[in-house]
C-alpha cells in the first residue's frame, strides 16, 4: 500500500509514503512523539532549487549508493560526496540541499523528536514550507 505524503503523524508502524514528486520513499519502521526509525529510497535530487532544513536532529546511515550534497552547518557552507556506509549526523539549524544522487540509493534514519516545522532558506530568508510551496502554486516570484 502507498501514498502520499502527509506530514504531521505523530505515530506509525510500519507506513510506507511516497513524496509528491516521487523524488523520495520512505518507510516509517516506527514513529512515536519521541523519536523514528525510517528507511528512505532516495531515487533523484531535491527538486526544489533552495536548501532546506529539518524539524528534527537525525543520524543517517547510508546503506546502498551514495548522494552530492550541499549543505550550510553553523553558517558554514560544505559541498561533497556521500557514500554507502556513511553516516550523517544533522541538527534541525543545519540546511541541505541532495544535488545528485546514485541509482539505489538507501537510507537508513534515526530521528529525534521534532521540535519545529521544516522549511526552505529562500532569497529573503527562512520560509517555512507551506508557504513555499503555496507561492510556487500561486506562480509567485521567491
């Protein structure tokens, strides 16, 4: 069974989702208030051209492939390669952005709690996401 996307559970098991432009997989083994365990098919690169950030501070195993990524880390910009076996540690202030991605790549995801809504660090600064999206179905300029 899949579905879209739909942000703001707050308990799963076992939920696969898909997002809307099918860029990404994901497979909430659990999901409770206080932390998540996910597998994530990364199948392309972010398609949205601005970084974004996340809700919650996550560690990443890379279990198949690998991804480039840019990503801004206490104000400090950092661009490289991902790689399978490789783990990624990030906090809810840092952003990124997936600009190339390996076929097949896998994730696997530990999340903590989340503390905030996610959004984008557009021109003018930090939008949050509904926004964001919002504008773009409005045809609006960022």
């Amino acid at each position: 069974m899949s579905r879209r996307y739909h942000t703001g559970a707050r308990w799963a098991l076992w939920r696969w989702t898909e997002t809307d432009s099918g860029y990404l997989g994901r497979l909430h083994l659990v999901k409770t208030p206080w932390f998540a365990l996910c597998v994530h098919w990364i199948r392309a690169r972010d398609p949205e051209p601005y970084l974004h950030d996340h809700p919650v501070t996550f560690l990443s195993l890379i279990l198949r492939g690998g991804y480039f990524e840019t990503r801004r880390v206490a104000g400090q910009a950092r661009s490289g390669w991902r790689r399978s076996w490789n783990w990624i540690r990030a906090s809810r202030e840092d952003q990124h952005r997936i600009d190339v991605v390996l076929p097949g790549t896998v994730t696997l995801c530990f999340m903590g709690p989340k503390r905030r809504e996610w959004g984008f660090a557009g021109p003018d600064g930090w939008i949050y996401w509904r926004d964001y999206h919002g504008a773009q179905r409005a045809g609006t300029q960022l």
